[in-house]
C-alpha cells in the first residue's frame, strides 16, 4: 500500500533523552536532517537521574583535579564489573574515547567541576562533583590503581537536567527538531524489510490548552511520581484519557534510519514479571516513557534482545561515611557483603542471596558519627533516608537483645561480630575482604540496627532500573535480527539496547553509555543509503508492524501498567 508521510527527515530519532539527544548531535552533524519524536518534553529517565557520567583514563576534569588515572587502570576495573555484556575491542574504544567524550559534551555546553569529595559516598552533594562512583577503592578491586570517575554534571540537587538542556538546545542549534508529546507506536518497513519510518501517535494538532496540560501532568508524573507510586498511577490515566481524545496518527518517513532510544522497561509491569520476576517492587527508576516500548518495536520487527532478566537494584549505605564501618548482616547474622562496595552490588547480593533481607549493625559510637555525619555529607534525599532508617531501627543493650528484636539468629551474629572484631585485633584480613582502613571493632552498646532490607517502602525505597535490550551491531549500533543479520535501517541506543553497563551497574556508566552509543547510532544512521523517495504516496507495498491485541507495548501512558 502506498502511504502519505505527515513528516520527512533523514533520521528519525526516537525518544530524546541522553541517548537520543546524543544521536541526534551526530547525526546532525554529518549533514543529515534529523526529526526526534519524543513521548513526552524531552530528557526522559535521564533528567532524572543524578547526573553522573562514568569517565576516567585521563580527562580534563580528572586533570584538573590532581587525579591521576590511566586508560589501562579503567580498563582493568571495567572488565571486572562490565564483563561480556560488551566485546573487548568496544570495551577498549569505550575507554580510549571516554576524555575526549568529557571533551565533545563540554564542546555542547555540559558544565563539569574539578571538586573531589574527600569521603566514600553513594552521590555527593552540591559541594562536589568528582568522586567514586563505583566500587574502585574497595576490597575485591585494590590490585588495580584506582581513581575518581564518577563525573558529577554541575547543577544543584539531581543534576540530570543539566546534561540534558545543554544537550537539547545544542542540537536545536544544528537544526533538529523535536515533536513532542508524540510517542512511536510501530515501525514502517518497504517491500524489502528496511525500515523507512514511523507510526506515531501526537497531540501536536491537540488545542494548546491540551498540550500544556498534558506536558504539566507527564511532568508530575514524572517526579515527584517517580517516588510514590500511587500519583504517578492517577495522573498516567489521565494522560491516557487526553491521549484518546485529542490523539491522532501521523506517519514519518526515515530516507536513511530511525534509531530507537526510547529507555528501558521498569515501568512495565507485564515484562518485569516475564523477565525478572524477583525485581518488582522497587522504585521505578524512570519516566512512565521506560515502558519498553521501543523494545518491543524492535522485536515485532524481528529483533533480537539480551540480559532481558538483568535488573540493576540499589541499595545505598553511604553517606555518612561511617557507615563503611558498619556490618550488613542477614537474618542469619551473617555477612553480606564488603559494605564499601556500590549500592548496585550490594542490592544484587541481597536479593540474589540472602533473601532481600539485611540490617545494617552499628554500635553506639559510629551511630553517634554517622549521626554527625549526615547533616554535611547528604544531599536532601540521602538525609531524609537516613532520618527514616534511624526512626524505625532497632536497638538493644547487647547484641543478643537487638538480634532477638529484629528477629536474626542470635549465634549467628555473635559469631560474625565476633571474627570481625578479631580480624581487627589480630591483623588478619576482613571476613568478606573489606579494606583494613574502613574497618571499626564493634563492641560499645546500645547497638543498633537499620532495616535496609529489598522490599516496597515509601520510607526507605530501593531504586530500579532495566539493564537489558535489543542486540546492535557494536560497531554502528544497528539492530540484531534473530537470525543475527543487521535489519535495515534500524538502529537502538541508551537502555533500548544492550550495552557497556547491561551486565553490572556503577553510577554513571548508563549515561556513558547513552552518549557513546547514541553517537554511534547517530554517525551510523547519518550515513546510511537514503531510500529511493520521500514523495507522498511513492513507497509502495510498506508494511506498518503491528502488535497483537493486548500486547505489553506501545500504548498509552498508565494502560496495562
């Protein structure tokens, strides 16, 4: 069937986060016209999101900062905690390319600061903006050089917004242009299986009381929805509503590709239970946009998708610092976990091992410190986290009377204060290899004991995100089929596709991962061979992909989720 194409553009970009934002630069750059069609008004989970970007080998910021850092140190804590989601040889480029990457998002107006927080933390706050982000100076990693990474965007509070702008209006300056409240509903192909467009449906013809309406309840939704559940699920039926009433379908033609970078799938519920069923619950670490919408495109086009079941979910410890000190025990009294390590890592161990249960065990005098500690090093969500944790502990005069309290086998934690204390006096090595200069003996009372357990909680909640997505080719970021062929025209970036970070999660290696496959989506997408014509009507016998009645995706804001 012929169509007639509402909108043309060289590139179609879907969904304009990081990710998006980033592929649409590059492929602005190379000359191509570029059309970004975006759910929402723009910036998606990544103007959310703190604002880290994962960088080291060198940068100017590290530079700038006294850190000295090498492209050979990153590598070798990277290959530990990416391990196969990616090759080496894109490992590799990742890291060779990750000061010029500071360099190319300085070049497009992202502020950076060469501040050094002095204390392990889980975010710094507005005092600092370079730190460790990971887990480089903790005890499994100490054989490799380690150094701050963790590129704190400048900006107050959260500071995703200030990657985002910048980013945005850097590409209105080469000429892109974004239809918002315009989601991506299927993909179009030719009679040959390229892809060659979108089906949308807009609000971009809604009354303009609609649209501001509409762009003020997504951003409500958006957060503060994002930390209670509830008003996000109310105010997505509302959107759902105005989207029936004041949508329509538009139709754009891709001549040379469309690339999805439409998030990942948190917000969906029906794919959470069909892929990683021990991961909901938590906090949805994302806009009503992370729905897997742009996945499921892929797929119904005949996409393959990977570490589907990877979920990274974080449980936080620190700030205060002091709290390096402290035990996180299960309800068997035993060790968890390094208690230094990134809160990715120590949520992943909760769940995968000890039940999603654990108590964080401090004695009185580090809670005294920690309790010092919070008013300077927290930022606003870190303090209100800590004040609910210390409100609902448990303490007791001896460690058998809190561990009878909270209900954890008393011999057990005996037992396990008992070799920690005596690796301490003794010099021996820590029971679970945390380094000696985070170590404290534990025996003055009342000692105390803070619930950091995996479950729904409003006071202490766990933040979630999907790691998994469509297969790309590493070197253009075009999607996989599952036969393992490239299918035309078709390109993914962001969490819409396996990345850098779809194994193991560190603060700010999503970001990077955003803008280093974005860019290499765009760059790609840019120089593919246009279609043969962007006429009305001159595409015959395309196909516009369709999905079944009832399926997960590519719906409405809050249907189904």
């Amino acid at each position: 069937m012929g169509f007639d194409w509402d909108l043309v553009a060289d590139v179609v970009v879907v969904g304009f986060g990081a990710a998006g934002a980033a592929a649409a630069l590059e492929a602005a750059a190379d000359g191509a016209q570029v059309l970004a069609v975006e759910r929402f008004a723009g910036g998606g989970a990544s103007a959310l999101s703190g604002g880290i970007i994962y960088a080291g080998g060198g940068t100017s910021v590290q530079q700038e900062a006294g850190v000295a850092d090498t492209p050979e140190a990153m590598l070798a804590y990277l290959e530990r905690e990416v391990g196969d989601a990616v090759s080496p040889a894109t490992l590799r480029r990742f890291v060779d390319g990750s000061p010029a990457m500071i360099e190319w998002l300085k070049g497009h107006g992202v502020p950076f600061e060469a501040s050094l927080c002095p204390y392990k933390t889980s975010y710094p706050n507005d005092s600092y903006y370079l730190y460790y982000s990971g887990s480089e100076i903790s005890g499994a990693f100490r054989d490799i050089p380690a150094a701050q990474r963790g590129h704190r965007v400048k900006g107050k509070g959260t500071s995703g917004k200030q990657l985002t702008g910048p980013l945005a209006a850097a590409a209105s300056r080469l000429g892109v242009r974004v239809e918002t409240l315009t989601q991506a509903t299927e993909l179009i192909t030719d009679a040959a299986g390229t892809v060659i467009g979108v089906e949308c449906r807009t609000l971009r013809d809604a009354p303009g009381r609609v649209r501001d309406r509409y762009t003020r309840l997504a951003k409500v939704a958006a957060k503060p929805g994002i930390y209670y559940p509830p008003l996000r699920a109310a105010l997505e039926r509302r959107l759902a509503r105005l989207d029936r009433r004041y949508g329509t379908t538009i139709r754009v033609l891709a001549r040379r590709g469309v690339v999805l970078s439409a998030g990942g799938f948190i917000a969906n519920r029906a794919m959470l239970r069909e892929y990683a069923p021990d991961y909901r619950g938590g906090l949805a670490l994302g806009t009503t946009g992370d729905d897997g919408s742009g996945i499921l495109l892929a797929q119904r086009a005949g996409a393959a998708t990977d570490r589907m079941g990877n979920v990274s979910a974080w449980r936080f410890l620190l700030p205060p610092s002091a709290f390096t000190g402290a035990l996180l025990v299960d309800a068997a009294g035993r060790r968890v976990i390094d208690e230094t390590r990134y809160g990715a890592a120590v949520g992943h161990a909760l769940i995968t091992e000890h039940g999603g249960k654990g108590w964080l065990l401090a004695d009185d005098e580090l809670m005294r410190t920690a309790i010092d500690q919070i008013g300077k090093q927290g930022a606003w969500f870190q303090r209100g986290q800590f004040e609910a944790m210390r409100r609902t502990a448990i303490r007791g005069a001896t460690l058998e009377a809190v561990a009878a309290r909270a209900g954890i086998d008393v011999a057990g934690l005996r037992a396990t204060v008992d070799a920690h204390n005596a690796a301490i006096e003794h010099g021996t090595p820590d029971p679970v290899g945390k380094p000696a200069e985070f170590t404290k003996l534990l025996h003055t009372g009342p000692f105390w004991l803070l619930d950091v357990g995996i479950r729904p909680s409003l006071a202490n909640p766990c933040p979630m995100l999907t790691l998994g997505g469509v297969v790309v080719d590493e070197d253009t970021g075009a999607v996989k089929s599952t036969a393992g062929n490239d299918i035309p025209g078709l390109f993914a970036a962001g969490r819409t596709a396996v990345g850098i970070c779809s194994e193991s999660y560190v603060s700010g290696l999503s970001l990077s991962d955003c803008i280093f496959s974005g860019r290499r989506a765009g760059r790609a997408a840019a120089g593919t061979v246009p279609v043969l014509s962007e006429q009305p009507g001159a595409l015959d016998q395309a196909t516009v992909f369709t999905h079944p009645a009832g399926s997960a995706g590519c719906r409405p804001p809050a249907e189904g989720n």
